[in-house]
C-alpha cells in the first residue's frame, strides 16, 4: 500500500474543493488572472469556474484513494484530471471576458 501519495492527493484535493466552494460562492478573486474590469458576467463565471474546480478536486481526491489500490493507476489519474479540467476551466472562462 501506498499511504503517502494517497494522502497527499487527498489533501490537495481537499484544498481545491474548498477553494472551489468559496470561488463558487461567489469570491472570483482567487482565480489566477482575474480582473474585474474585463467581466461581463461574475455570477456565470463564479459557477463555471466553481463547479469545474469542484470536479478537479474530487477527481484528485478519488484518484487518491485509487492510489492505495494501484500506484501508477492513481498517478495517471491525478495528473490527466488536473491538466484535462484546468485546461477546461481556463478555456471555458474567456466566455465571461470581454
């Protein structure tokens, strides 16, 4: 068994899922880049960026767990969510940009 990746996969997740809730609450603040001025839609882009981090965060929390399982399995898991749903994140909040 492999208990330290899987833990520190479930803490990151972790994090990013309470990050993720307070970004969806409304604090668009926290994300990388934000600028005020050039939003045209701050509750859409609340939701949006909320909800995909809250996917990011239970996928690397899950992948955590399936690290206990089988190392490489978890590892592939962790790395491919976190590049394909920041990459969807990013992508998908220009729409909110002017």
């Amino acid at each position: 068994m492999h208990l330290l990746p899987a833990i520190i996969f479930v803490a990151v997740g972790a994090l990013v899922v309470v990050l993720a809730r307070s970004v969806r609450e409304g604090n668009v603040e926290l994300l990388a880049g934000y600028d005020a001025t050039r939003v045209t839609n701050k509750t859409g882009l609340a939701a949006w960026a909320g909800g995909n981090l809250l996917m990011l965060g239970y996928g690397q929390m899950l992948a955590g767990l399936l690290t206990c399982i089988h190392i490489e399995t978890g590892a592939v898991l962790f790395f491919f969510s976190t590049l394909i749903l920041v990459a969807r994140t990013a992508l998908g909040s220009l729409r909110f940009y002017r």
